[in-house]
C-alpha cells in the first residue's frame, strides 16, 4: 500500500489502530479502477474455463411446438460433443414472465415480459387454420372468419383472441372460443389431421404435414401478423461459459432453422 501511495504521490488510505480505511482519493480512484478490476477477473475466469472442457448443466423453457425445431438436434450434439454437461429441459406453453432461480434461458412465442432479460430474436411464426383434405372435402366451404362458427374449433386455449386482416385491407377481430382447447398446439394440430374440425395452429407446428398434404391451410387472404420467436436469458456478466456458448451456438441453429416458417 505503501508503494502504490508513492507512486501515485497521494494518500489512498487512513490507517487506525484497529481499522483501514480509504481516504477520499482512495474512494475515487477505486470507483475508478473497479470497472477495470472486474472486467479482469472475468477474463481471468474464462481463461481458466478455456483449460478444461465444459461442466454442469443448463435448465430450459421451451414451446413444444419447438423442440423439434432446432433445439433438440443442438442440445443433443452439444452433449456428444461435450459429454460433461447436462440439460433439464421443461416443456412449458405458457407465458414466461420471468426466469426462476434454477432457470439459465427460455424461449418464448410473441410478447415478451417487462424485465431486465435479455431478449435474442431467433425467428417468426404465425397462427394459421388448417383442416385435412378430408374434411375440407365433405364440410361447408370457410370463405370467410365469420364462418368458423359453422364448424368444431380446436385451439392452443380457451381464449384466442383472433385479428386477421385480409390482403384488400379489412380487418376481423374477434376472441374466439374454441370448443375443444388443448393446451399443446401439436395437439391440436393432430385434431385436424385427423379430420375432427378445423384447428387454429401456427405455421411452424403444421409445416411437415401441409408439405405431406396431410393438412390444408384455409383463409389464405385472411392472415394474423407474425409473432417473433426469441431467446430470453441473463446479463451476460451473470453467465458461466457454457450457458454463453450454448446459446450462441442456439441462436445459430434457430436463426437457420426458423427461417421458412412465415
């Protein structure tokens, strides 16, 4: 202390019998040092995780709708590549509002919670209607909005709040109440696949099986506008290595797969 004192020729500390404690210089050439300091011992901290390979485990929130969509091919060559990790992932289509304690990231469907989370867009999907080729066949023509009443709903909640807007400008608002609501929007879209009405799905959940011809996409001039797909997490300072990489090799990953679904 001594030393530093004299190199900087002014007195950083007031020295008692039983106590140390700084000076007013002192204080501010530590609240100026402090920054520094700590961006140090960070870097010092991932230099050391760079010597040794990736350890612990990281807990998930993701839509079912998902996890085939990216997120299970990156967890599982994640794990093979970097045996000494670990994933806990929940399946959760509710809202996110926040991250529990035990909670590392989470992706969300649309609107994002007031907080200090950091939100990294990866993609876009929309709600569509679909129904099978079947049923399209042997039921009431759907030509307008108006009409889903004339037929069974199925649909990701009790309450959808539907606003389409035709491609002439018109808009059709209504909050919806489906018949049959399950909370699992692969669910529902398994409802019209098998014939049993039509289902209120999103165009990431229906893609494969409207490519197959297994289901039939209706209201084409009627769209709802798309709802951005994102990853929330932690400051970045809050973070171990792993959870920092995972997520940018994530991040990849659904930016690339996420691209088609609009």
């Amino acid at each position: 202390m001594a030393n530093l004192e004299a190199a900087i020729g002014e007195k950083l500390f007031d020295r008692g019998a039983n106590r140390l404690s700084l000076t007013p210089r002192g204080d501010e050439l530590n609240a100026r040092l402090r920054p520094a300091m700590q961006s140090v011992a960070q870097a010092l901290n991932e230099l050391d995780d760079w010597h040794s390979d990736y350890a612990g485990h990281l807990a998930m929130h993701v839509p079912a709708s998902l996890l085939h969509m990216g997120v299970r091919q990156t967890i599982s060559a994640f794990l093979e590549a970097h045996p000494n990790t670990k994933f806990d992932l929940a399946l959760n289509n509710q809202p996110i509002q926040r991250l529990g304690t035990d909670t590392h990231l989470a992706l969300v469907i649309g609107g994002l919670p007031d907080s200090d989370l950091i939100a990294a867009r990866v993609g876009h999907t929309r709600r569509i209607l679909v129904a099978s080729p079947e049923y399209v066949g042997t039921h009431s023509e759907i030509a307008h909005p108006d009409q889903l009443s004339d037929h069974i709903v199925t649909a990701p909640g009790p309450h959808v709040p539907l606003i389409l807007r035709h491609e002439d400008g018109r808009n059709w608002a209504q909050s919806f109440e489906p018949q049959f609501a399950i909370d699992d929007v692969r669910d529902v879209t398994n409802e019209a696949i098998s014939g049993r009405g039509v289902a209120i799905s999103t165009t990431i959940a229906a893609a494969g099986d409207l490519a197959k011809g297994r289901l039939t996409q209706l209201l084409h001039d009627w769209q709802e506008q798309p709802m951005p797909i994102s990853i929330l997490y932690r400051d970045n300072r809050l973070q171990s290595r792993l959870e920092r990489d995972f997520i940018k090799v994530l991040r990849a990953e659904l930016n690339r797969s996420l691209t088609d679904h609009l």
